[in-house]
C-alpha cells in the first residue's frame, strides 16, 4: 500500500466566517459516499490517525490518505457543528483519476472502486472544448445522455459514468462543434438536460451552425461568452450562423404555452450573435409567446430577419438591453424590423416590456435598404411598452410603427433615416389600423409618449424633399411630443381627424413647413417652447385639411409658447406676439357643449364658444377619462335669465349631461311672481331662497 499527502497538504482550518484557527475541531473520514470510516495516516510510512482526527490549537492535522481509496471527509467544530462535508477526495499520488481524449474512448471503460474518476480532454478529441470530469457510481442505471451520463459500452446493467458538476453545463459538452457542422440537436440537447434540472447553459467562444429551431425550455437561460467590450470583433465571441433549407424557420422560440392565456417563464438570454440565412429563409432570429419575466442582453444580429429579428406576443414584464442589429440587403432580401410586438388575437395582451440601447442599422442604397422599420407593434400588441436610448439610421421605411390599439413611450432616440424615394413616408407612424387587426376591446387604446430628452431625428431623402413628414396619426387617443431636435422633416404631423389630442412643448423644428395635414384643429391642447423655423413663402405654418392649405387659426392654442420665427405678430400663426406689450397671447379651447371625445384630465376646463345669457360660461373635468367620462360640471354662469317656468334651463341646455353637472344655476321664474323669482338647482330639484321646492 502507498499512501501520500491529501490534497490541501498539511491542512489547516479555521471557524467559519473568521480569521480564527478551527482549535480541536474533529474530523471525520469516510469511504467516499458511504459514511463507513476511512482510515487516514499521519505520515507516508502508515501512522494511523484517530477517527475523528482532533485538530490540534493551529486548526492544522497532518493527513495523508490511502493511495487506492476515494475518501468523503466531514469537518466539525468541538461542539459537532459541521463546518463542510467534501466527498471523493482522492491523494496527491492517487492513480485513480483515468484521461481520455473522448467521450467515445470514456465509453469503453468501466469504472471500478480504485479506479473511479475521469476526466475527458474533449467530447470527439482533445481540446475541443467539450471536456469534462466523471466519477464512476457502480449503482447508477440513469439513462445516458452523451454528456454528463455516460454507460460504458460493456455495461448491461447498473454502473455510469457520471459528470462532477453537472449543475455547470455548456452546449459543447453535449457535442456542439464550431466547424459549420449542424448543432441544433446538440443545443436542444443541453437546453432540456438545463430545463430538467434548473440549470443555465452556457455557449463558449466559437462559431456555431444551427440549422432548424431551437426550442428555449421554460425557466432555461443560454449564456454566451462575453470577453473584451471595447474590442467590437471580440464583443460577441459566441456566434450562431442559421441556415435553414425552408422558408419561415425561426432561429430559437420559447416553448409553446399550455393555453393561450397561460405564461411561459422565460429565462435570460446574453452574449450571443445571430446570422440570419443569407438566403431569406429566416423569419425570426426570437420568437416569443407569452413570456413571463424574460431577460435578454448584449444581443446583436445581421443579414435580412424577413419576419423581424424579435419577435413577441403576449409579454409580461420583459426587459430587453443593448442590442445591435444590422442588414444590408442581400439577394434582394431585407429584414422587417428589430423588433416586432404582435398582435393579441384572442390571447395574452402584453404588457410592460422596456427595450433599451439598441443600435438599429439597414443600408443606405437608394429604395432597397436592408430594414424596413426599427420597431413594429402590430395591432393591439399591448400596453406600456417603452424604448429608451435607440440610435436608428437607415430605415427605408416608417422608423417607430405603431399600429392601432398600442400605448407606447419612446425616450431618447437618435434617428437619421432614408426614406424611400418619393414615398411619404413618416418617422413615427401611430394608430393606423393595419392589416387584419384583431376586433377586440383592447383596439381603442392608441397612445404616443415621445421624450426626446434633447435628442435629434434626421429624415433625408431618396428623391423629393416635400416627403418627409414626422409623425402619421390615424385613430390615436394622445399624443405628446417633447424636448426634440427636428431636422430635415418638411410636415410635422399629418393623418386623420380620429385623432383625438395632441400636445407639444420644447421642440426645435428646422424647416418644418406643414404642421399638421388632415387632423382637426381642436385637437392640439397645449403647446409650450417651441420653435418651428419655417421658411414658407406666406409667412405662416399651415395645415392642411382635406388637401387644402389654410393658416392656422389662433383659437387652437390653450396656452402660448409656440413662436414661428417668419411669422411674428400675423393673424394666422400658430402664436403671436401681441404689438401693443410684446407679449404671448392666450386663447382658450372653444366648445359649444362640454366635449364628448378626447381624453381629458381632471381640472381641465374648455370655454363656451356659443354664450348667452343664463348659459354656461364653460365646462371643467372633475375626473380623468375620455369624453364624458371626465364628468364635465359647469364653470360659471352668464348672469340670470328670466322666463316662464315651462323655459327653465336644463341639463341639455346647460350642455352637460347629468343632473349634478348644473348645480348651482339660478333662474328668474315670472310664473312664480310677476317680477321673477330667484329659484337655483341643486342637482336634483329647484328651490326658492327659503329650500322650498318649487
């Protein structure tokens, strides 16, 4: 028998948590899986030691162990607490760890109690990075999985192989090679061992060729390696390559929900880069259907996603950072978009997804560039759905696209784009219905936050200069536009008179000649320190309704602050300068009964724009909602009229529409005295002075 120095040499331990020697701690050695003692040896000629081993006022022992045995050592304090219980501790000269340079060549051999440890120097040869380390359990019958189980071919019955860690996975430990060999049943491989067990899987450096579909399990994260971030060739080390042989095949989806109102728990996904076919055959680089909770990060992308690159139904809190996608065309082949939220069909409606710092870039070759859009939510996709820090340029189509039934906030993007020539074609296009949107009550909801926090959006253009417009508005309920640099656009908002309010403040628009093209004046509720630097010849901003230019009326304005530079002082600008004091005037919003559309605020108010004697003076919202769901009351009365009792002024009259929204009007009834008594309404009947129902 041999007998040598135990792994940590002459060990010495301390109390956990501190600098303070383990004095008389006791430790006690096993056979390695087992709790049968172990005998260990206090020098290499075969001094027996205690069993448990006291260790002396140093924490300190000296061990060696039995050449030929594994070992399980438990460590205790003196009052028998364990400090660390470490099982198959083999000695520095021990024989039994076997080197193989495969996973075939592991298979051919058998394990035996000496002989109990392996390890693997690559999974089809040496240093391919699919290496591993094995103990042999002579009662496993698990079921062989060509990685971290592995039955010898000899064996009939009980014994495995079996991985030391197979909590710590990675894609080439079950065959995943860099070398364009197809890796899809190898990732998949690993992703349901990982889904199996709660595991994560990781992606080493390397180049690997996915062919078909990767099915991410539910609650499984796949991590590639991330090395240096200011080396951009080093940024994205794990590259996945997809070349599929039939249209319309997605790179990785999330595994199909048991219904279409369940969530799937979606785990991270980091560190990778896709190239999508060169041929087009790739539909989407992502696909996820109701995701709960997912984390994707440091994601980039190129070549055409004729689909988009990621796309997702149904999702519930999802957060997605720091991706870059790319495209130039290739073989006439452009993507649609980065992103694509898809329609609610009867399903999930998602919900809370944030994606922030992307970097979206097609190519700038005249008509044909490589994407289409930046960001697509289809019809009634979902709700409070943010994109923050996006860097856009050289989309040929409309940037930010979002169709109707979607509430969306845009902070901080950074747009410089190109258009298709002669096209119209907007930056941010909102509430257009689109095709074959899905009936469903979530369609009304239609809403843009655009923070620009300062930052600029650029439109160039393929052919005429008059194509450029910012924002498309068809059935949108609000809009805000805010702190913005406009460069190059020629009409600032255009679309339909479905849309219900706009406002504006803190915007710097060069060469903005058009401001608004088919959208009811009365929509725009406040404008504030802007400043539209038009050169148009008559010397005014205009809108354009039903294709015929006009100037814009100064009843539209809530509060002044909009200055036109080529128009100080006219009637028709959008905002004056009074001549008399140099100061902003102010003109109130105008309805002939309380508004009935729009959404509006508590505290709101609007003016009468038909007075007369005993009318309201105006209106104000006592709650936040659309139309008559603000719960407008009367704001003040135009003096007293006087009548018959027959002529006494009603709800209808007062232009509300409850009883309670015209308490506090008074009225002079000759028929109650010759010369008019004084009676108020209380909401729900007249009264004399006294409190008398009359």
């Amino acid at each position: 028998m041999a007998y040598s120095l135990s792994p940590w040499l002459k060990p010495r331990f301390f109390i956990t948590g501190t600098n303070r020697p383990l004095a008389g701690g006791l430790m006690y050695t096993y056979k390695a899986g087992t709790t049968d003692p172990a005998t260990t040896y206090s020098d290499d000629t075969g001094t027996t030691n205690t069993n448990p081993i006291v260790l002396d006022s140093d924490g300190q022992c000296d061990l060696f162990l039995d050449d030929a045995v594994s070992y399980r050592i438990i460590l205790k304090n003196s009052a028998g607490v364990t400090q660390f219980d470490k099982d198959r501790i083999a000695s520095l000269g021990s024989t039994q760890v076997q080197s193989f340079n495969s996973i075939a060549a592991l298979r051919l051999r058998s394990g035996t109690s000496i002989a109990n440890a392996a390890k693997t120097l690559g999974y089809y040869a040496a240093g391919d990075g699919g290496g591993n380390s094995f103990y042999w359990d002579s009662t496993s019958t698990a079921t062989d999985n060509s990685a971290t189980i592995i039955k010898p071919t000899l064996v009939s019955g009980a014994g495995r192989w079996l991985a030391v860690d197979p909590n710590n996975i990675n894609v080439r430990q079950f065959g995943a090679k860099i070398d364009g060999t197809n890796t899809t049943t190898h990732f998949q491989a690993a992703i349901n061992f990982a889904a199996s067990n709660g595991l994560v899987v990781n992606v080493p450096k390397g180049n690997y060729a996915i062919f078909t579909t990767v099915t991410l399990k539910e609650g499984v994260s796949l991590i590639g390696e991330k090395t240096n971030p200011y080396n951009a060739a080093a940024y994205y080390p794990s590259t996945i390559y997809h070349l599929p042989t039939s249209a319309n095949t997605n790179v990785f989806e999330l595994e199909t929900p048991a219904t279409g109102f369940t969530y799937v728990h979606c785990g991270a996904v980091e560190n990778l880069f896709i190239f999508a076919s060169p041929v087009g055959y790739t539909k989407y680089g992502f696909y996820l259907q109701n995701p709960l909770g997912a984390r994707f990060d440091n994601i980039g992308a190129s070549n055409p996603f004729v689909g988009g690159f990621l796309a997702i139904k149904g999702n519930l809190n999802g957060v997605f950072s720091n991706f870059r996608v790319s495209n130039a065309t290739v073989s006439g082949t452009r993507s649609l978009a980065a992103v694509v939220m898809l329609s609610y069909d009867n399903h999930l409606y998602s919900t809370t997804a944030r994606f922030k710092n992307f970097y979206v870039s097609g190519s700038i070759s005249a008509g044909t560039g490589g994407l289409t859009s930046a960001f697509i939510a289809l019809p009634a996709a979902g709700t409070g759905i943010k994109l923050e820090e996006w860097t856009v340029e050289s989309i040929t189509g409309v940037t930010f696209d979002i169709q109707k039934g979607n509430e969306v906030q845009i902070v901080a993007p950074y747009c410089e784009n190109l258009p298709n020539a002669n096209v119209d074609t907007p930056v941010i296009q909102v509430g257009v219905t689109g095709a074959a949107a899905p009936n469903n009550a979530y369609d009304t909801i239609t809403s843009l936050t655009f923070d620009g926090q300062g930052s600029k959006i650029q439109q160039y253009t393929q052919g005429a200069a008059t194509n450029t417009v910012f924002i498309n508005a068809d059935v949108a309920q609000y809009i805000i536009v805010k702190d913005l640099q406009l460069s190059r656009c020629i009409k600032f908002i255009s679309g339909t008179a479905s849309t219900q309010r706009l406002r504006i403040s803190n915007i710097q628009a060069v060469g903005v000649t058009t401001f608004q093209t088919g959208m009811i004046p009365y929509t725009i509720e406040e404008e504030g320190g802007c400043f539209f630097l038009t050169t148009y010849v008559a010397g005014s901003i205009n809108y354009e309704l039903d294709g015929t230019k006009n100037t814009m009326p100064k009843a539209l304005l809530k509060n002044a602050g909009l200055f036109i530079s080529s128009d100080v002082g006219t009637e028709g600008a959008l905002s004056w300068l009074d001549r008399a004091d140099n100061q902003f005037n102010y003109t109130a919003i105008k309805y002939a009964v309380r508004p009935g559309n729009g959404v509006w605020r508590i505290g709101d108010v609007v003016v009468n724009s038909a007075p007369a004697i005993g009318g309201a003076m105006g209106w104000a919202a006592t709650a936040s909602g659309y139309g008559d769901a603000a719960n407008w009351i009367i704001r003040g009365q135009l003096g007293i009229a006087s009548g018959a009792t027959w002529g006494r002024p009603t709800k209808s009259t007062m232009g509300v529409s409850t009883d309670a929204g015209w308490a506090g009007t008074q009225y002079l009834d000759t028929t109650l005295s010759a010369n008019g008594k004084l009676i108020t309404w209380t909401g729900t009947m007249w009264v004399d002075y006294n409190g008398t129902s009359v």
